[in-house]
C-alpha cells in the first residue's frame, strides 16, 4: 500500500517535470527563431534578392533574364510573388516565405529525425540544424533555397513513411515532392541520389516489404516528371561557363563545407556527460536504410558538387548551393549522439544544445544582426543625402557576372536584369552603366566619358561593389582630365560601396 502511495505521488511530480522541460523547449526554440530569423528580416537585401524582387515585379518572361535561364525558371516566385500581394513590396514581404517554409522543414525534419533516429531525437535535432550559419541564412532569405531544403525534407519523409508502411498515398506525395524539387532550383539534383541510395539500401538489406518492382515505378514516374527539367538543365549546361562565379574548390573548402564540427562537438559533448554521469548506453541500432538516408543527406550534396566542378572545370561549389545538404549534418550529430544519450535525458540535453546555440550564435554584441553583409539600401541613403541633381552622372558597375559583351552595352535599356538593383533602392543623379568587370570596351567608354560628360559636372559618383567602385575609383584618378578631382570615399557599407569624385576649389572658379 505504501509503495502504491509513493508511485502514485511520482507520477505528478514526473508530469511536472515533463511540462517544464516542454515549455523550456518552445522558450529556448522561440527566442533562437526570433533572434536568428526575425529579427534580420527587415536589413537590407542583398544583391540576388533583389533578383527577386525584379522576377516577382517584371515576371520571368521579361526579356532581359535570357541571359540569366537559370535564375528566372523556378517554382519558388509563386511565394514571395503571392506575400507582395498580401504585404506590399518589402523586404519582410519578400523574406517571409522563406521563414515559413523553414519552419515546416524544421517540423519535417524533427519528424525524421523522430523515425529514424530515436523518438526523442526531434527537438535535438533541430538545435542543431540552429547551430548551422546557412540553415538560419536561408530562413529569412528572399531566394529558393529554404523551400529546397523543405521540400527536400517533405520527400524524403514522404520516401520513408512508403517504404514503411507500403501506402501509395505516401507514394504519390513522395512524387510529388521530388518532381517539384528540381523545379525549384537546377542545382538541387545530388538531392535524388540522396533518395534513390536510401531505397536502395532498404530493398537490399530487406528492411521495407515493398517490392524491387513497386519502387522502380515510383522512382521512374519520378524520372518521367523532370524530362523537361533535365532538358533545360541540358541546355543551360552548354553554357555553365558564362555563369561560374567561383574558382574550382580545394580539399580545405571541401572538408570545410562537410560541418565536420558540428557531430564532432555533438557527439563529444554527449560521450563526455555519459561519462561523467555513467549514462547507460542505448541499446537500439540504427537501421542500415536510417544510416544511408542520414549519412547520404550529409556527405552526397557536397561529395557531388565537388566532383561535378572537377570533371566539368565549371566550379559550382559555392555555399548556398550547398544548403540542401545542411540538414544532414544535423541528423547526423543526432545519430552520433543518440549512441550515449539515454531515453531520458534527450529533452534535457536538446534544451542545453538550444542555449548554448543561442550564446554563441546570436551576436549579441549586435541589437539587430543584419540578414547579410551587403548595405545597399544604406548605400542609397548616404546618396540621397548628398541630394544630387538629376543630371549627376553616377557610373554603375554591374554586380552580375552575365554583364559582359556583348549582352551588356552602355546603352543597356532599365529596368533590366543587369541592374536589377538600381530600382529596388532607387537613387537620384543618372546613371552611367558599366559591365561586371573591366574590359577594353568598358574603359573605351569610361575614357569617352571622362573627356565629354563628367568635365561637364561639378562632381561625379561610382556606385556599386566595392572591388569594381575601387577599381573604377583608381582608374578616373589616373585620367588626365580628372587630374585635380577629389575622390571621396563615402563607405564601405559591407560589400558595397560609393566614392564621389569632386571638382577642386580651382575648377570649380575656372567653370564659372
């Protein structure tokens, strides 16, 4: 009787404690969201979101993105062009899509990791994926990225849920996700042999009762969907050259890109407390399918992009690119740590995970951290602060490689893809359109320049990024006609920047 008393006395007590750890957990989660996600929202776009904004203002047919197939076919303008409508033109209307499709893939992922990981293994799963600068970057960023990785993850949920349960409900949502995934961006494809190596894996270690059959016609209804995907993708590849942006990667920017220390401090961390506390270790093993679809989703993402960029010499290697791999580094920090961590203990050590994410994540030095290093809206302030003429000439340098000859010309009719920015943070003062970087033509047109229009001004501006405004800066210093011009440096502001050039005191007398 007694030992039924005090059982019955636990049990409040243990309900309790659930409770509390629970509401730590939304706490801890809610206060990273909001400091990672929210709060950057309203910061200056950066220069590929404003591509965005002209997409969703000019529509994906307009004439100047031919240049740029890449960037106008995708199925992710529908959000951002629907949150225009519902919020005006802003860079929170913009960014908000991508809050919202991130927070259904930290669901999606919390789901997974639940599955095949351990049924406690969600919560932890997604501080991790927190502790990862690119997940939070997507989050509140105005590009397709954040929908990739949730369709990414609604696939891949919807793959496993079939393969476990055999219901072709989850079949056709699983085709679904994968035939709208690569329409979303071309440079999600390592994302397939992520799916196709997890089924494969469970056929051969006989861990599903679907049939060889069965999931090759899921698979190949898969493959009959993207057809016109991959001929656009073969199309554009004849051109990849004209679209790199980054030299070919290093073993050090490979190894970089794997998030090594994020396992690495998970799974040390979780060994050092087992230790310490003399946890008893898990019994349950991790299936061979849940380690191929975990141990996939990590390492295949940057593993192919890397080999792509070596056997085609077009480097595509570049960060956000690599973002769709990114929840796999989570999931397999859960699984390394899901080796120590007791039943009991995975809420208690997900809320630790979620503070120490919030202290060393959260550049509290900072009251409002920006969504990216790029100011141009700032740029365009200290501009209008100078309240320049309409005729002012202001020299445009193009923050798009696509501007070379013989696509870009002086003549370059706005608004137009090249310049996508300019209207966005519009400036007064005209504008003088220069390509992406200097070549003969541009600076035959920047000497034209120099000996007819800009004389003509009592001062002039260059406006743009800040390794071409510098260039541009040094190269009217060295002119003859500019001799006696003051440039002025009004930045940095991030990546961006402004100099204006000013007539001397002397010129200025001799003009009047």
């Amino acid at each position: 009787m007694t030992a039924s008393c005090a059982a019955q006395a636990e049990r409040p007590a243990l309900h309790s404690t659930k409770r509390i750890e629970l509401i730590l957990l939304w706490v801890v989660l809610t206060a990273c969201i909001v400091r990672f996600w929210i709060l950057p929202l309203t910061s200056s776009l950066w220069i590929d979101e404003m591509v965005t904004v002209f997409v969703v203002q000019h529509g994906s047919g307009d004439a100047s993105l031919a240049v740029a197939p890449q960037v106008r076919d995708s199925a992710y303008y529908a959000l951002p062009k629907l949150s225009q409508k519902i919020f005006g033109p802003s860079e929170l209307a913009y960014r908000i899509p991508s809050v919202l499709v991130m927070l259904a893939a930290m669901w999606l992922i919390a789901l997974l990791a639940s599955r095949i990981i351990h049924p406690r293994a969600g919560w932890f799963t997604v501080f991790a994926c927190l502790a990862l600068p690119g997940i939070n970057f997507q989050a509140d960023d105005a590009r397709p990225y954040a929908f990739g990785t949730c369709i990414a993850a609604a696939g891949a949920y919807c793959l496993v849920r079939w393969l476990d349960t055999a219901r072709w409900r989850d079949a056709a949502l699983f085709v679904l996700c994968a035939a709208l995934l690569w329409r979303i961006h071309l440079i999600f494809w390592p994302f397939y042999i992520v799916l196709a190596l997890y089924a494969a894996v469970r056929l051969a270690a006989g861990e599903t009762n679907v049939s060889w059959g069965r999931v090759a016609a899921v698979f190949g209804a898969v493959a009959v969907a993207l057809l016109p995907v991959l001929w656009d993708a073969v199309n554009l590849f004849r051109n990849a050259g004209a679209h790199v942006i980054v030299p070919l990667p290093n073993i050090r920017e490979l190894k970089r890109s794997l998030q090594l220390n994020l396992p690495l401090f998970c799974g040390g961390i979780a060994l050092l407390l087992g230790l310490a506390f003399r946890w008893r270790r898990p019994g349950k093993r991790t299936s061979w399918g849940s380690l191929a679809l975990i141990l996939g989703w990590w390492l295949v993402p940057p593993l192919a992009l890397f080999g792509f960029s070596y056997l085609t010499g077009d480097s595509v290697f570049i960060a956000r690119y690599l973002y769709i791999g990114l929840a796999g580094a989570a999931l397999t920090a859960a699984w390394v740590s899901s080796m120590v961590i007791p039943d009991e203990r995975w809420r208690q050590l997900s809320i630790v995970l979620g503070v120490v994410v919030l202290a060393m994540f959260g550049h509290w030095r900072i009251a409002s951290p920006p969504h990216n290093k790029s100011g141009w809206r700032m740029a365009a302030a200290q501009i209008d602060a100078l309240q320049l003429s309409p005729g002012t000439p202001v020299i445009c340098p193009s923050p798009f490689i696509e501007a070379r000859p013989p696509v870009w010309r002086p003549d370059y009719r706005l608004p137009g893809f090249l310049y996508a920015h300019l209207p966005v943070y519009a400036i007064a003062g005209h504008p003088y359109l220069f390509p992406f970087e200097p070549s003969p033509q541009a600076k035959a047109y920047a000497a034209e320049l120099s000996q007819t229009v800009l004389p003509k001004s009592d001062r002039f501006l260059i406006y743009g990024g800040d390794r071409n405004v510098l260039f541009w800066r040094d190269w009217f210093s060295s002119q003859p006609e500019l001799a006696d011009w003051n440039p002025r440096r009004l930045g940095p502001f991030g990546d961006v920047d402004v100099v204006v050039f000013q007539k001397t005191n002397a010129d200025l007398r001799a003009a009047h």
